[in-house]
C-alpha cells in the first residue's frame, strides 16, 4: 500500500493525497481523480515516507476513474495483491484499505464492513459499502473475504449518502481492450 501525492500548477488545484496499490498483472493502481491534473506524482510507503518515488500516469479512463501508474520502484519494495474471482452478491464481507488524511506517524486504515448493493452507474459495475470511505483512501483496494481485491475505493466519506468502489472487473475489461 502505498501513499499517493500530487501537485498541481494551478493553485485552486494545490496538492492533494490518495492511495495506491500493486495489483498482479496490472501494476500500480490508483483512482483517476487522485492524480486527475497533477505536474508532479510522487508515491511513498508509510513506513518510508522519506523514500519517494516519482510516477507518472501510463494509462487512464476518467469515466470509469481508473489510473495506472508507470514507475521504476524496487520489486522488492512492495506487495502485489491478487486479482478477486468471486462473484459478489449482497452480504459478502469486504475490507477497504487506506491512507485518509494521511500525516506523519499515521497507519494504514482498515475497515471492514459488507456489501449493500451492486449498481451500475454510466456503464461502470460499481461495488457499494456499508464502510465510510474516507478522503484519501480513494485508488485503495476493496478486499474479498481472501485478500483479493474486488474493487478499487472510489468514493465516500462523511459528506456522502453512499460509498462505492469501481469493481475489479471494470479495470480488467478496461485494460484488455486498451
């Protein structure tokens, strides 16, 4: 798991923080909008916040707000997650991982919770939650039951009715035909 920072020109933009994470056969992944704009991106692991990688993006698809990160860290420096088999139904457990309003000394946040529903909004199969997704855990992976990933956090918090993450199967369909 890993901290995603970015700085934009414009100083409406300013900087803003995500997550990202390695997913086997895919690289790094994050949500669209937590590098949407960005000059500069750079990724850390928390426990390394000193050790800063500069990525770019290699691939993105705003409408389903998904981003592949192209970058030259270390293999041996990170953890890829499996790729989710299941098929999801409502009541299946998922765990959302994250950095929300990450500062120096915090931990990764983990919150579990079950699945409520599963839409599809403008094409995009979405994963909603009943857990709070939080401002910085956006690009975070929703895990299954087997620590694969179903999904990747989209969108929540306080100031949300609903909580969603992209499903995993959107960004594997994505990248096939890419």
């Amino acid at each position: 798991m890993w901290v995603v920072e970015h700085w934009a020109d414009d100083a409406a933009e300013g900087s803003a923080q995500g997550t990202a994470f390695f997913l086997k056969s895919v690289g790094l992944v994050t949500a669209w909008h937590c590098v949407e704009g960005a000059t500069e991106i750079a990724v850390y692991h928390p426990s390394k916040t000193s050790n800063k990688f500069k990525v770019t993006v290699a691939k993105n698809d705003a409408h389903r707000d998904l981003a592949v990160l192209a970058h030259e860290i270390p293999v041996t420096e990170y953890y890829e997650f499996d790729i989710s088999k299941r098929t999801f139904k409502v009541g299946d457990n998922t765990t959302a991982i994250g950095f929300p309003s990450f500062g120096p000394g915090d931990k990764i946040n983990v919150r579990s919770g079950s699945i409520t529903s599963l839409p599809t909004k403008s094409a995009v199969p979405m994963i909603e939650v009943t857990q709070k997704l939080s401002q910085g855990m956006s690009g975070g992976p929703l895990l299954d039951d087997d620590g694969a990933v179903a999904g990747v956090n989209h969108k929540g918090g306080p100031g949300e009715a609903r909580d969603f993450a992209v499903h995993v199967n959107a960004l594997t369909d994505w990248l096939s035909k890419s």
